[in-house]
C-alpha cells in the first residue's frame, strides 16, 4: 500500500503531470502564468479543490450512477469552488483580490475533471484525496515553472508581487533579474504562454528519456 | 387503506407517469427503501434476492403485499402470474438518476446556502473595506471630517446609468465628491475612481479594475507607474474640454509607449467624468 501512495505522489508531481505529461488544464497552464506568482497561487487554489472534490466524489462513489456521473462530478466541483471563492473572499481577502478573478475558472478546468473520472471515481477516499492533491501540487509546479521562465524572460523579474500574495514577509522573494524595459514583451503575452509550455513539455520529455523512462503518452486514463 | 408511509411511493410512481418517465417498481421499492418502510424495504429486499429465503409466515405476507401493491400501482391485472410482476420490477431505473442528481444537488446547495450565510456579513465588511480605501486615495483626508462611504447620493451619468456619488464634506458644507467613472481601454471597460474638489479641480483619478495587457496598459495603476497622477489639481479650466485628449488626437496628455488605446480610454472616461461634474454641479455640491 505504501508504494502504491508513492506512486500516485510520484504520478501527480512528476511521470504523469497534469499540464506536461497529460497535457490537461492548459487554458489556466497559459492563461494564468504572465508571473511565477500567478502561476503559483492559481495552482495552490486548484490543488485545493482537486483535493477536496477528489474525496468527495471517492466518498460517494458508491452512490452516484454511472449516468450521472459527469452532472455530479462537475456539482462537486463547481460546489468546491464556490465555497473557496467566498471563503477566501470573507477572510483572505488581500489574498482574494490578486486571485478572485481566477478561481471561478477552476471549474471550467479539465484536469480535475478528469482526475474525478479516472482515479476518485474508483478508489477508495485515502489515495482519492492523496491523487488530487498532488495532482494539483504538480500543477502547481508546472504553473509556477511556466509562470516563472515567462515572467524572467518577459519582465525580468522573479516573484514579483509575491508579498501581496503570502504576506510582507515574503517580500524578499521579490527579485530583479533584468534591467527595467529590458524584457521581451511577447513572452507575457499569449504567444510566450504557448512557447513556453511548448518548451518545457520538450524539457520534461528530454529529461525522462535521459533517465532510461518509459515516455508516458498523454492521457487522463493513463495510470488510474 | 393509503398508508401514510406509502405516500412518497405513490406521488413518485405518480410524477413517474405524468411526466412520461418510466417508473419501474425498482425505483417505487428504492423509494420505500428511502423512506424507511420496514414492510416494502424487507418485501423488496427479498423479491431481489438480496435477503435470505421467507423463513415464515410474516415474511411470506409482506412479500405478497409488496406484490399487490406493485400490482396496484404498475396496474398489471390480478389475473397475470406473479412473474410478471418480477418482470416490472426488472424496467430500468430512469427516475433513480434524477433522484440521486437532485440529492446531490439538493446538499451541494444546502452547503452553500450554508457557507453563503456565514461569509455575508465579512465579505461585505471587505467590500466596505476596499471602497473606502479607494475613496481615500481620491478624497485628501484633510479635506473632509465625515465618512464618505455613507455619505452617499444616487444620480443617473451622462448614459442613464445609475451611479453612486460619496461626498465629502467639512462642517457640513460639500468640499468635494467622487464617483465611479467608465472608459474603454484596448481589452476591455477600464473602471475608475474620479474625486472632484467642489471647485471643479481634480482631486485624484484612480484605477480600480481593467484587463489591459500587463506590462503596457497596466501602467495606469498607480503601483506600477505615476501616469496617473498627473491629473491631480486640473479641470475644464486648465486645460480647457478639447484638450482633455492624448497628444496623438491632439490633447495635451502623453500616451506612454506601446499604449495608444488604454490612456485615450482613461481620458474619455475623466472626460466624461468632469461633464458629469459640470452638469450636475449644483446639485452635487448641495449645501456647501
């Protein structure tokens, strides 16, 4: 059993990830990630809800029919999502005003989705929540490296703005690493979305052949 | 005699064939299940095969009951064997679906009736929060002592939509007002706070909520750049309406490089903002 949670943290981070691997959830994977920080709370919130709908839909599987499977799925879902909306709104809300725009997008997320159908709605409520959650950390992962090779090469900052995010503290996460108007416009904009995932999807396959891997062809049903 | 407990059963098989679905017995016998009817719930378990053979006379009756009733309800003839009676129960469950979906539907939206109910009061709070804090940037602290937030007056702008204007007021008297402003930027409306001194001078302009390209047009906010505080201090007066414009429509005010669309945007919306002032002014500046 153990090595099977190991291997669903390994899937979820790294040999099955959501956005290089699976190529899933890519409208938020470009969307989202003009700056590292972006990427990084988008993905935080989308680990969250994977996390919470993934252990729901496993608590009820049980109970819901195959027939309605999708309509309950995208309930459980769009419910999560509410709740995170207006509970971060009430009591995080600095927090709420950088990513509020965002979160209701979750929904329209295929990768949660997809996780729901192919893993929760079989397995039992522990690896459920597990499979979810690192799911969405490796989203997180992804979103963050995207987010950050287009923020350096785009604005030539790293994290900037990370402390209206996490809190002052973090402000020395801020860093210049370009002049002012040095950065190379288009990266931010949606072309530098589509490069960039582009080129890393090449990184993540370039790295795994050189590990002797197995590539793994997308697909949402490729491990479950 | 209808029995009380069989009601649910009844008004399901009833809205079954109103509406055309085919109700199955299977949904009928779910439904007593649901509704916790000892007699249906172990006749039914029984005619499934889920429980163990009749082991006496009760079970034997309950079972028989339960047939009647389907009978009764699915209308099959008391002449027909007993069978066909298995073979109704065997109809597809269609009703069961939209039952689980609804039940779904119904505590998904209990939780969030619920979550809804207990965030009210501190999102509104927050919300309070953020307009005061905007209003503060356009409305010098040293110009009012009453809180503009509740100091409030509806009022139609130039395109009949309704705004809302917070006055700011010293001893009584109006010094000066601000109010939400509209401009059209390269994607999308780009919301503004104007404050206007009673004078007619400019206060402050700031940005509340656009979709301009980040790393161009954002540089109307305030954090990342001070374009927009040049405004501060000027009216119709100096300069005069015409030259309210970006220098590339002849005005006198820079468009910053890359962004043509965003600062004309904002400058219609101030624009706009100051005829709204000059029009209405008597009646903004009310008792000042």
């Amino acid at each position: 059993m153990a090595n099977d949670y190991k291997t669903i943290v390994k899937d979820g981070l790294w040999d099955n990830n959501g956005v290089f691997s699976m190529l899933l959830g890519m409208c938020p994977a470009m969307a989202m990630t003009t700056s590292a920080t972006n990427g990084f709370g988008m993905g935080l919130a989308t680990a969250a809800v994977m996390a919470a709908s993934s252990f729901l839909v496993a608590v009820f599987r049980s109970r819901i029919t195959q027939e309605v499977r999708i309509p309950v799925f995208i309930l459980i879902v769009a419910a999560m999502v509410t709740l995170v909306d207006l509970a971060m709104n009430a009591w995080m809300h600095e927090l709420y005003k950088v990513l509020g725009l965002f979160i209701p997008l979750i929904v329209s997320n295929c990768l949660p989705l997809a996780r729901l159908e192919a893993f929760a709605a079989k397995q039992p409520a522990l690896p459920s929540l597990l499979d979810g959650l690192f799911m969405g950390l490796g989203f997180t992962i992804a979103l963050t490296a995207i987010g950050a090779v287009r923020e350096i090469i785009g604005s030539g900052t790293l994290f900037a703005d990370a402390s209206l995010l996490f809190g002052p503290a973090f402000k020395a996460m801020e860093l210049r690493l370009l002049p002012t108007d040095m950065g190379v416009l288009m990266m931010i904009l949606p072309p530098g979305g589509f490069l960039v995932t582009g080129l890393l999807v090449v990184v993540k396959r370039m790295v795994d052949l050189r590990a002797g891997k197995e590539i793994q062809m997308g697909g949402a049903h490729s491990v479950a | 005699m209808l029995k009380l407990q069989r009601l649910p059963t009844v008004f399901v098989v009833f809205v079954g064939l109103a509406t055309g679905t085919r109700v199955g017995a299977g949904d009928t016998a779910m439904i007593a299940v649901a509704t916790k009817n000892p007699m249906l719930v172990r006749a039914w378990r029984r005619m499934h095969g889920f429980g163990v053979a009749a082991r006496n006379d009760w079970h034997r009756t309950c079972e028989a009951s339960v047939k009647q009733i389907i009978r009764r309800i699915m209308n099959v003839p008391d002449t027909l064997p007993a069978e066909s009676v298995a073979t109704v129960t065997q109809t597809p469950r269609t009703l069961m679906h939209g039952v689980i979906l609804g039940a779904f539907c119904l505590g998904f939206g209990l939780v969030l009736a619920i979550t809804d109910r207990l965030t009210l009061a501190d999102i509104a709070a927050r919300a309070l929060e953020d307009r005061q804090n905007s209003l503060s940037q356009v409305i010098p602290a040293a110009i009012h002592d009453n809180n503009p937030v509740t100091d409030t007056l509806l009022m139609k702008d130039g395109r009949d939509k309704e705004i809302t204007v917070y006055r700011a007021r010293k001893d009584g008297r109006v010094t000066g007002v601000a109010y939400e402003i509209y401009g059209t930027g390269y994607a999308g409306e780009i919301r503004l706070m104007l404050g206007v001194a009673a004078d007619g001078k400019l206060l402050g302009v700031r940005v509340l909520a656009h979709k301009e390209t980040p790393g161009l047009g954002d540089k109307i906010e305030v954090k990342k750049g001070d374009w927009i505080l040049r405004f501060s201090g000027l009216s119709f007066e100096d300069p005069p309406p015409e030259r309210w414009k970006v220098k590339k429509d002849g005005g006198q005010f820079d468009q910053f490089a890359g962004a043509t669309i965003t600062p004309r945007g904002v400058l219609g919306a101030i624009r706009s903002g100051l005829e709204f002032f000059a029009a209405n002014k008597a009646k903004l500046t009310e008792g000042s």
